[in-house]
C-alpha cells in the first residue's frame, strides 16, 4: 500500500478534521429529466481553517436557461435571485413563456449562523433541451478569499453538473411536483425565499 493510502486509511479511522478539506462541492440529484422540475441541492465545503464562508453564489448556466429558479429557504442564509433578459422567451411552468429568467442566485450567511458546509437548494423548471447543465460556484470567505467552482470533471474545483436525459415519452415537462409556479424576480428580500409548490 502506498504511503499516501496508509496516510487516507490513518486518518479515516483517527477521524481527523483535516480529511474534510479535500471534499467538492456537491449536488444532489446527478441527474433529471429535460421538460421536468427539480430540486437541486448543492454542498459547498469550509475549507480553510480559522475563516468561514460568507458568501455562495450559484450561476446558472447562459447557453441553457431555465424559465424559473427560485431558491429554497435555508435557516441561517439569506438569499437574492439575479435575473437577464432573453432574447427569445422560453417556456415558463403551467404553460407561460419567460423573457426574464434567473442569472444566479446568491447566499449570504446571517450573523450568528453555526459555521460548516453551506447546505443550499434551488427549486427550477422546465429543464432545458440539452444534455447537461453546468454550474459555476462562486465561494467568497470572511476573510476575503475567493473560491471558483468552475473547473471541468477532474480539475482541482470541479463544477457541479446536472445530466439531462431525454424526456419521457408522452411527459410535457408543464408543471409536474418540484417546481414553484411564480415568476423570477431580482428583488428578493433578504432572507424571504418563495414557498415551493408541494
């Protein structure tokens, strides 16, 4: 075995806090469905120790708009959506069209909130008509530090990605469980998130 295995094993078992440095950003689930809502979830890691993360924005991606994304309510994170103007309009939920659609969403973390990885969640939809979708993560720290979660698979800070696979047969992707009904706004009070449809 090598010494950098002996190391990963030791330190496994011992539990040490420095094992969680290397962790990714996450995002939960892997893959949907084009035409459907999902929810997307996203763990953003602490990875340097004495500071925490202040900051979390997630960009959707330009070349596969989404006509609504709204973020979930999280205890402890405030959040404000970003929207841009689209040339052609896309399809919204239940039926309507979206000329305006969500650029990004950005966190900011409340005064007195317990430090450790940013647990975030987006709720969208209709998925576009593409294969995948890739997220960039931009993570600023208290002390000023910036991380970018925007690497291809394999980079030192790979982004989360979304695989689409095709739409089921004879499913119009209109509305289905998973998705809010609104529309997108860039006056997101701090810390209000839209309530998601159940």
């Amino acid at each position: 075995m090598s010494a950098s295995a002996v190391l990963a094993v030791v330190a496994a078992t011992l539990g040490w806090a420095g094992t969680a440095l290397a962790a990714d950003v996450t995002s939960t689930p892997e893959q949907a469905r084009q035409g459907d809502p999902v929810r997307l979830e996203i763990v953003v890691p602490e990875e340097r120790p004495g500071t925490r993360t202040e900051r979390v924005e997630l960009r959707l991606p330009a070349a596969a708009p989404v006509g609504e994304a709204y973020p979930m309510s999280v205890p402890g994170w405030a959040p404000r959506i970003t929207t841009r103007k689209l040339a052609e309009p896309i399809p919204g939920i239940h039926g309507t069209t979206m000329d305006t659609v969500t650029a990004s969403v950005v966190w900011t973390r409340a005064e007195g909130a317990p430090a450790g990885p940013a647990r975030l969640a987006v709720s969208m939809g209709p998925l576009p008509q593409a294969e995948r979708m890739v997220f960039e993560v931009v993570q600023t720290y208290s002390d000023g530090a910036v991380v970018r979660w925007a690497d291809p698979a394999g980079g030192a800070r790979p982004a989360p990605v979304l695989t689409l696979l095709p739409a089921a047969s004879g499913h119009g992707g209109d509305g289905a469980t998973g998705a809010h009904g609104g529309g997108p706004s860039d006056t997101t009070a701090a810390g209000e998130a839209p309530t998601p449809a159940v």
